[in-house]
C-alpha cells in the first residue's frame, strides 16, 4: 500500500471521539484528525490544506467518503495508479438501470446509458491540480458533489477505473439494512 499519511476530516464537536477511535485501530501509518467546513467540499478543502503546512507536502492525494465503509486495498491501489498515469483518477461502474431527465416531474429524455458512468470514491489527483480546483471553486463560488467535478471545471481530465458494486454508499435509511447484510457477507468468518 502506498499511502503514507491518513488526515480524517470530520465535524469539529466530534474529533476527540474520532482521535480516540483510530489510536485504537493502532495504525501503521501517520493519522491526523482535523475538523471539517460545512460541507463536503470544504472538508476536503481543509484537509488539503492542512496537507499543504506539512513537509513535504504530498505530491498525491486519494479522498474517499466515510459514507462509503467497504473500501478495498484494491480500490485504493487502482486508484492511484489511474491517477498516477492520467493525473487523476476516479473509481465509477457503468450506469445498469436506464437513466432519464425530468423537468416538472415529467420524463423529458432518455439517456444513454453506454456513455454514462456512476462515479464513487476514492478519488485520487495531483495534490497540486485538486488544491489549486478547489481554491478556483472558492474564489468563483462554484460548488459540486465530488472532487472530479472540481477537476473538470478547473480544466483536467479525470480517469476512471472500474469500481465496486459493493462499494455503496449510505446516505438513506434503507441503505443501513444493506450495508448490514454486505457487511456480515463480506465479512463472515470463513472456516
């Protein structure tokens, strides 16, 4: 695994209970915990940041959601190297179900499902390219739902390697139930 340092970024009322939480995991890596803006955007923009006061400054950053709990090595691993060749990279799957656009609560167009993709996290960049995408969405007030998009505004081109159909992220009740079930599927004891 190539990552050196973790700087988890959460809300402020709740970093003691999140520094005492991963001194338990005992890592072997450098973890920092810092408090979070009032959205994701600006928590990611205050981690990086905080990453650019440290020496030496990262060359590559990965973000990931917490709202996304089965991360893989593996996920991590392809991310970086997209990232690595292309300068940015992202994990997505090919959109299954037929997508459609509405207006007023009415079907106006279907898409084509062949060109677009559902993008996950991680993601991974340039530290240089994703601080200086974030600065730019600052300073013009643009806002967006992940750090790809921040990229593409900013001008770059991001990568996609595939993702995980497991790699759900829960945002609505029911996706606890599912996110239960993949957990002790995922992680039963095998014997």
């Amino acid at each position: 695994m190539r990552v050196e340092r973790v700087v988890i970024v959460t809300l402020s009322d709740m970093v003691p209970v999140v520094k005492r939480e991963a001194e338990l995991l005992k890592p072997d890596k450098d973890v920092q915990v810092i408090a979070g803006g009032a959205s994701r955007q600006a928590s990611v923009f205050k981690g990086l940041e905080f990453l650019e006061t440290l020496s030496p400054c990262p060359k590559m950053v990965l973000v990931h959601d917490a709202a996304r709990p089965f991360l893989t090595g593996a996920m991590i691993e392809q991310t970086i190297v997209g990232a690595q060749l292309h300068g940015a990279c992202t994990t997505a799957l090919p959109a299954r179900d037929t997508v459609k656009r509405i207006e007023d609560g009415m079907i106006i167009e279907t898409l084509d499902r062949e060109s677009l993709i559902l993008v996950q996290t991680p993601q991974a960049a340039r530290f240089d390219w994703l601080i200086a995408a974030h600065r730019k969405a600052a300073d013009h007030g643009v806002a967006a739902t992940d750090d790809a998009a921040l990229l593409e505004a900013a001008g770059r081109r991001v990568a996609i390697v595939r993702g995980a159909s497991f790699n759900i992220k829960i945002t609505e009740p029911e996706d606890l139930i599912l996110s239960e079930a993949l957990a002790n599927r995922l992680f039963e004891p095998r014997g």
